[in-house]
C-alpha cells in the first residue's frame, strides 16, 4: 500500500521549501550523522524587498514562515521537523525528501 502524501497548506510547504534549500548548505546549517537529519541553524535576513535563500533571490513576502512558530509546530507535527524555534530547526529524513513542487525556477547571480 501506497505512503498517503502529507499534506501543507501553501505557507508550510513553501517554508519548507526553502528550509530544504538552506539544509543544503553548509554555512546554514549542519547535518546529523547518526540519523541523517539535517539542523536548519542560520536563517537569512532580507535585503530591502528580497532575500537570499541558498542559490535563490526570494521575495521577503514569501519567507515569512519563518517567523510563524505555527508554522514550525505543523511541520513538527507532521513529521517533517523538530523545532526549536525561533533558533533552530531540524528537517527529519521525511522533511528533506518531501516533494514540496517548489523551487524549480532558475537560480539567481544576483
């Protein structure tokens, strides 16, 4: 039998979103080897009306999940994070391989 698809409202999968691609990189957050699990420790700041996510320019309007500690506390209890929040947060195995059908617009050079 398949897995049922979790489901995100648009706030939570967009925040999740982009928390994946911070886990991605090392000067935003740090892996756990044991379980795989990936702790999300630096969030970026805007820069006017945008902001740098990884290799993206995102518009400020679309990170504002993370500040929403409901937000954090959906993905907990969907199995996709453990949240410390505001600090940090970690994106479970389930968390990182969870299609959100996002970020797949060109990266920026900007």
């Amino acid at each position: 039998m398949a897995k049922e698809k979790i489901k995100l409202n648009p706030l939570q999968n967009k925040t999740l979103a982009l928390m994946q691609e911070l886990a991605r990189h090392r000067e935003t957050s740090i892996v756990d080897e044991k379980t795989g699990d990936v702790v999300v420790t630096h969030m970026p700041h805007a820069h006017g009306d945008h902001v740098h996510v990884g290799e993206y320019v995102v518009s400020t309007r679309d990170i504002t999940g993370f500040s929403n500690e409901a937000v954090w506390i959906a993905l907990e209890r969907k199995g996709l994070a453990k949240s410390h929040f505001p600090v940090a947060i970690t994106l479970t195995r389930e968390g990182l391989e969870y299609d959100t059908g996002l970020l797949n617009a060109a990266r920026s050079d900007h």
